[in-house]
C-alpha cells in the first residue's frame, strides 16, 4: 500500500519502530538538525519533532523521512527488511508503467491560505540546519513544479531553498537541472518570471522521484504514480496553473525573478562538507502559501552519508543509470550509487569485462555531466551492494596501473566537491577516474585464477550438506551439531551441578558426586591452577556449611552458563573447558 500523504507513512513507520516522536520542545535554531544528523549518522530512525521553539502546538518538523533502506521499502508498501537489490528490482519494474495524475478540486493542502502581502515565510518553523549555513532552510526536501511553456512539459526536481525575507527566498539549482535550463533558456531571454510552486512535504514516494534524473519530456507526476501503482492526484494552485500534490503539507506558489540574484548558502552539502561558497542564486518572489492544519515540514539534514539525499539518489538515480548504460546495449547488470559515496562513486557490474566495456560504461555515464569522479566497475559475480565484496574486488582485480585510467571533463563537474579547490568548483571543473576491476577480456578462462568463495570454490554436495545442517538450526553460522551438543550438556552440566551442591555433608560419596567432590579438594598454586591430577587427593570429610555456601556461590555463578546456547555465550572458551571436564569425569569412571 502507498500514501497518499507523510501522515499515512509517519503512522507505518510508528508500527514499524522507524520513527521516534518527540514531545519535549526542540528549538529550530540547530537543534532538531543536530538530533537529525546523529539518527542518520548511527542509521537510527526518522525523527518527528512535535513541539518547536517559538512555535504554536501542532506545528511540526519531520526529520530524515527516508534515510534509510528500511524506510523507502516502507514507504513503497514493502516489508522493512526488503533486501536493497529487491527494492530496486521493484521500483524499476513499477516505473515500467507511468500512470499520468489525475486533478482533485478539493484537497488538504488547502485547509489555510495565506496570499499576497499575508504572506510570511516565518510563520512554519524552518530550521537552521547546520552552524554555519548562510540562514533558515525552509526548503531541504520538498521539490519545485515548473512547465516549459513551448511543449507544456512539467517538471519535478528538488532544490533547496533558504528564506531572504518573509516573503522572499533564495535556492540553488545547479546549472545542469532542468529548471535551470527551462529558466536559462525561455523565461530570462523574454525577461519574464517563471511562475513556480515550491512543493513541501508531499508523499514520499512523489519526493523520490523528484530527485530522479528523468529526461526532457518526462513527467515525474507519472513516475510517481507508476511508484503508487495509481495516480497521483494534484491540485491547482492559488495564484497560478501549475498542479500540485493535493496532499502536500506546504505549497509556496510564486515565481523566479529574471532580473535579480541574491547570495544563497553556504550549507553543510550532500557530500559531508560545507564545500561550496555562497554565490548569487535566483531569487523566488512568494505570492501565496496553502498548507494543512497543524503542518509538518520535512527536513533532511545534508552530511556525513547517509540522509535520505544519498539513500534515494542511490535508488532513483541508480536505476536511471541502469535502465540508460542497458538501452545502448552495454552488458550492464547492475547500478548502484552507495550513500557512502555521498554521490561521487558508481558501481557498474557487467557480465562481460575488460577495459573497452569499462571505457564505455564511463563515457555513457558522463554525457549529461560528469558528476561521479569514480566509477568502478567489476564483474557480475560480486555483489554490488556488499561493499565489503566490492573493496575486496577493488583491491585484487584492478590492475594499479592498467586498471585505472583518469580524464579531464571541464565544465561539467560537481559544484561542491570537496577534493577540488575552490577555483576548480567555481568554474565547474571535473575530472573522472575510471577504475577497471573486471578480468582482461582476452585472458583465456584457464588463466582466471578460481575465486576461493564458499559458493565457488566447493563441490555442490558439500555446499548443500553444510547449508542443509545450517537450515535445521535456524542459524546461518553454527552446524546442527555442535547446538545439540551443548543444548545436551549444558542440562547435564546443570544437573550435576545441583546434585553436588545439595549434597553436602560428606563428600565420600559414590557416583558422579563423588568424583565432582574429589576434584572440589584438589589444592592449587599461587596461581590458582590444580597442582595434581583428578582424583589424586585423599577422600575426606568436609563440614557441610562452609561447603554449601562455596558450592552455592559457585552455583550461582555457572547458573546463566547452563541455560545458554554456545553461540550467546560470552566466552566460548568457559564453556568448552566445562565439556572437557565433564566428558573427563565420565570416562575416568
Ligand atoms: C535532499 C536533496 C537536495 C537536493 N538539492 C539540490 C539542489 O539544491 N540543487 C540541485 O541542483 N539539485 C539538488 N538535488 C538533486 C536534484 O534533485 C536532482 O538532480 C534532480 O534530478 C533534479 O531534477 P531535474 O533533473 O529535473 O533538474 C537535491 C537532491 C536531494 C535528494
């Protein structure tokens, strides 16, 4: 099932565990983007902030919606632990099948309007993200609906947006994104505004595709809907004819101006970094605002990987690069863009390797700009979305020399690239390496060394045995054996243990407490080690108190020991010393 709202998403992931609700005031001021940031940096859940600063009750902030795998299968109606390779097989096979949106007359997002000169941008608690950022982000994860007026072709993408004024703001799409490009190129020659509609809190999965790198011509209210498996339904807005998510909790409706500019930022970016200056931006004039009672702004707080910035455009862009390196023909499996790469790492696998293949991976992926400065590729047998695997083939396969090969790309870099200085980000400048770790395409097979792998490197009929023995356990590590074996010896172990503590009168007794009673008086050294073998010392009486209570505390001790399994035990090492002797006593009698 999709939402239709983040209301309906925030109730799932309250079942599901992820999102914690927080009652206690939270100033807008840095600190719900601090509690933000660390839930993302430890991968903990979203964050709803039910009480802000300075702000009347009901008004919330929704923090790191989609920062994890586990929320974007939630928001796609899937189970939460949907493994990453399923997610994306789902995701793509649903956007196989846009369903275009359908217009409502009525919907929530207009339960409050605010137009013209009422109009005040402070009235929702936008935060001070990061210490730092050139002022209040009203805007960092809800996306701006602008139509190219010659073809009527609406597009989505989010950029984020930071207040000048209370009726003015300032935002930061890149050259590169298709509202720069429908502004550059129809609205600033005829020095007219584009009218534009500032979409905040929408649906999650209406938010994800927004920040998908579809082409000129695709409608991302359709891709939305494919995602939804029904349509979207939008709403038009107050002031102007663009169509809105009905459900949105924020709509800002206004227009960019052709004829000023104003600095924005700087912001702690997608990278990790505060990596890129303030510049003069475009200027966003605020003609009306429509929101729902009691609104809740969502937040994503850029930085250290991940927020949901890196973790859908590892998706959504991900599978843009697939679905275009398969279109021209490469032998391409899979794509995938891992939030630690903050954006600036691809990994390709292909069925069939070898340098030219890779050379022209790499140059499909830097044709509309060159925006991952890695790009690896590997063969299809490793796991791509196993970082570990993918270190590892790194590592070993690719040849230090041949394996990496390095070109300029100028003008078509990332703005906020940490490695590049300052000069190098303002002009645009980018530079790709191409990092080959795929097997030469003409080495013959017998000269591939064999992969040492649990699934390569033996026969079938072990493989089955040793995962048929895993199965009946219930454990991918431990063998069937070795559970029963202590399960079973650990209630002996009990049992013994009860027998002789009870029995404390004498210790000349017969049977195991007898033997247990021999070894109780065994004298060791300094270093608390036996000095003689088992049964070495002379039977005798022993008074029953102080026996009992040292039996006891000894009891108490061991008593958790018996009642676990091997594999939770603390110390394996305890456990085994205990079967020797037990198995010791058994067989010296
Ligand atoms: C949280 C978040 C913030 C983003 N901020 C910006 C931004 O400020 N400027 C920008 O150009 N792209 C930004 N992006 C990336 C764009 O959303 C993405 O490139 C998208 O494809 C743009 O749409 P377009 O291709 O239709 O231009 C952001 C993405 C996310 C997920």
């Amino acid at each position: 099932m999709a939402f239709k709202d983040n209301r309906g998403f925030i109730e799932a992931l309250q079942k599901s565990g992820d999102v914690v609700c927080i009652k206690q005031e939270v100033d807008w001021d840095l600190e719900a983007g601090a509690i933000t940031r660390r839930t993302c940096e430890l991968r903990g859940p979203a964050v709803l902030f039910q009480k802000i600063k300075d702000y009347p009750d009901g008004y919330r902030i929704f923090g790191g919606p989609l920062a994890t795998y586990r929320r974007i299968a939630i928001a796609m109606g899937l189970p939460a632990d949907t493994p990453i390779n399923e997610i994306y097989d789902e995701f793509e096979h649903r956007q196989e099948h846009p369903i275009p949106p359908i217009v409502v007359n009525d919907g929530p997002c207009k339960e409050n309007k605010m137009l013209g000169e009422d109009v005040d941008l402070y009235h929702f608690p936008a935060p001070m993200v990061h210490d730092g950022d050139g002022g209040r982000y009203i805007n960092t994860w809800g996306f701006c609906v602008t139509r190219e007026p010659d073809s009527g072709w609406v597009n989505w993408g989010i950029y984020r947006f930071m207040i000048l004024n209370q009726q003015t703001l300032t935002g930061n799409p890149a050259p590169v994104s298709h509202l720069a490009m429908i502004f550059r190129e129809k609205y600033l020659p005829r020095n007219k505004p584009l009218p534009t509609a500032l979409v905040i809190g929408a649906d999650p999965l209406s938010s994800i595709v927004a920040q998908q790198g579809l082409r000129v011509g695709e409608s991302e209210a359709d891709f939305a809907g494919a995602l939804h498996q029904q349509p979207v339904e939008l709403i038009k807005c107050e002031t102007n004819d663009l169509l809105v998510p009905a459900h949105a909790e924020i709509v800002i409706e206004g227009e960019l101006l052709p004829d000023v500019v104003a600095y924005e930022g700087p912001y702690g970016e997608y990278t990790g970094y505060r990596s890129d200056d303030p510049r003069q931006k475009v200027v966003f004039r605020v003609n009306a605002v429509t929101y729902r009672n009691s609104p809740i702004l969502t937040m994503c707080v850029h930085g250290i990987p991940a927020d949901e910035g890196q973790v859908t455009a590892a998706i959504g862009t991900g599978i843009g690069l697939r679905r275009l390196l398969r279109k021209r023909g490469l032998p391409v499996k899979n794509v995938y863009l891992p939030p630690e790469g903050a954006g600036h790492l691809a990994i390709v696998s292909v069925t069939r390797g070898g340098s030219e293949v890779a050379r022209v991976v790499k140059e499909a992926m830097t044709v509309r700009r060159a925006w991952y400065p890695k790009i690896l590729v590997v063969n299809d047998d490793v796991d791509i979305y196993n970082l570990g695997e993918v270190i590892h083939a790194f590592s070993v396969k690719c040849h230090s020399y041949r394996g990496i090969t390095t070109s300029e790309e100028p003008g078509r870099g990332g703005p906020a690239t940490p490695c590049y200085s300052k000069e190098e980000r303002a002009e645009l400048y980018g530079a790709v390496a191409l990092l080959d770790a795929t097997w030469p395409a003409d080495w013959p097979e017998e000269d591939i060394p064999v992969k040492s792998s649990f699934n390569v490197i033996y026969p079938k009929e072990i493989q089955d045995k040793v995962l048929a023995n895993c199965k009946s356990t219930g454990s991918k590590l431990v063998p069937l054996i070795e559970r029963q074996e202590v399960t079973w010896e650990s209630g002996f172990i009990l049992l013994t243990l009860i027998v002789w503590t009870l029995h404390g009168r004498r210790s000349t007794t017969s049977g195991i407490t007898k033997s247990i009673c021999r070894i109780s008086w065994k004298p060791r050294d300094s270093s608390g080690r036996h000095v003689t073998k088992i049964g070495s010392q002379p039977r005798g009486r022993v008074s029953s108190l102080p026996c009992m209570k040292w039996k006891l505390r000894i009891l108490l001790r061991l008593w958790p020991r018996t009642r676990q399994t091997l594999p939770e035990r603390e110390s394996k090492a305890v456990c085994q010393s205990w079967l020797a002797w037990c198995r010791g006593l058994c067989i010296g009698r």
